[in-house]
C-alpha cells in the first residue's frame, strides 16, 4: 500500500513538474511578456494531448502491486540483492525493495512484517549481514514465507548464514547459500508459481536455458586435449 502511494506521488510531482514545464514554454514562446493572453484555447491544445501521453505512459506502474518484497539490513546489501530484483524483472513480478533493520529500525520491522499479507505481499525476501537477526524476526511476525539471503559482510559470511538459518522450530525461513540474491529470485518465483501454469512454464523454459549452457560447456571441453584424454 505505501509504495503504491509512494509511486503516485512521485508519477504525480513528476507531472507537475511537467505541466510546468510545458506552461513556461507557452509562456516564453507564444505570449510576449506583458501582454495578456488573448485565448486560452491554445494553451489547452498544447497541453491535453501531453498528459494523454503522460497518464499512458505511467498507467502500468499506478496498477502493478508488488507481490514480493526485498528487504535488505542496509544499503551496502544492494549490490548483492539487485541479482534478486533483476530475476523478478525477467519474470515481470511486481516487487518492492525497501531497507530495514531488525537492530536499527526494530519498530519499522514490526509495522512491515505484521502487514505484509495485508498489502498483498506473497513471498518476503529478507537479506543481512553480520548478527542477520532480520529474516527470523519478520518470519516471526507473519505467515507470509521469508526466504533469508546471508550477506558476506564479515567472517566471510558465515556468521550471517548461522543467524538466518538456524531457526527454532515453529519459524522457519527459507535460508538460500551465502550471497546467493538470485536463487532467492527464483526460489520467490517458484513459490508464486504454485497454481500458476504460466509462471510455471516461464521457469520450466528459464531452467532449459541453464542447461544449454551446460551443453556449451561440453562442447569447449570437447576442444580441451590432454595425452590421456579419451573423450
Ligand atoms: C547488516 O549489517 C546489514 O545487512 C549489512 O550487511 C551489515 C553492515 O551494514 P552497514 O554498516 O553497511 O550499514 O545489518
């Protein structure tokens, strides 16, 4: 629900801006200074047809919600998490990234994790590093599955997988391996793609594309001689 607003308002300052725009340039190019304008029919032709065109082109983000939510501890997870946003992109999932912290923002955890179902949020992708307390805490709060993601911030990632994987029992998260952002993509488009044949035949055709690359490989390896080499 607030990305949402938080999209409208930024698609509704943007058109602001706009319209501002476009009446300066009326303004400087059709009306000289000082005289009055002598109709206001002209001004209305130029800018009509350009909030047509503006409302077209932002009427798919007003609509979308996300269904997946990316948060991550702190901004310095980013590059890690983008390979997560990236492989939602490809399968054109609605999604959301935001940054919280279970030890920074605890109260903000809270408000995010108890409305999560809510808002529509169908798969919860959670990423920390170090003392990585934040995917068990928002599992905790909700029955929305949280997949965790362990971030090589310090020891060289291993205390992050410990914190996020070993869940007592009742509170699983769904830890995938240590900075692996873009299984946690997929595995949130597999979740999603329960009862979903069309999403299910995306990831059928997008695990086929793995295997060709596979079938390359074989085939450079074909190209690699050794004496004893039989193959
Ligand atoms: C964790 O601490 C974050 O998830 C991050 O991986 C790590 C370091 O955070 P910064 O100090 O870079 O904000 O909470």
């Amino acid at each position: 629900m607030a990305s949402i607003r938080k999209k409208q308002l930024s698609i509704r300052s943007k058109f602001v801006q706009f319209r501002g725009k476009i009446r300066r340039e009326f303004q400087a190019n059709k009306v000289p200074h000082g005289e009055k304008r002598s109709s206001a029919f002209p001004y209305f032709l130029s800018i009509y047809p350009a909030i047509f065109v503006f409302l077209q082109q932002n009427k798919n983000k007003t609509k979308m919600k996300a269904v997946v939510s990316i948060i991550m501890g702190s901004t310095s997870d980013l590059p890690i998490m983008e390979k997560a946003a990236k492989l939602l992109d490809e399968f054109e999932i609605p999604f959301e990234i935001n940054a919280l912290s279970a030890h920074r923002t605890p109260k903000e955890v809270e408000e995010f994790a108890t409305n999560a179902q809510k808002n529509g949020i169908k798969v919860i992708i959670a990423a920390a590093g170090m003392a990585a307390h934040l995917p068990g805490v928002i599992a905790a709060m909700t029955t929305v599955p949280v997949i965790g993601v362990p971030i090589n911030a310090t020891l060289d990632g291993m205390d992050a997988l410990l914190a996020i994987v070993q869940m007592p029992p009742g509170i699983p998260v769904a830890t995938v391996g240590i900075n692996a952002a873009q299984n946690a993509g997929i595995l949130a488009v597999q979740m999603l793609a329960v009862g979903d044949p069309e999403l299910q035949a995306k990831l059928a055709n997008y695990k086929e594309g793995l295997k060709q690359k596979i079938v390359k490989a074989n085939a450079d390896l074909k190209e690699v001689k050794f004496k004893f080499k039989v193959n």
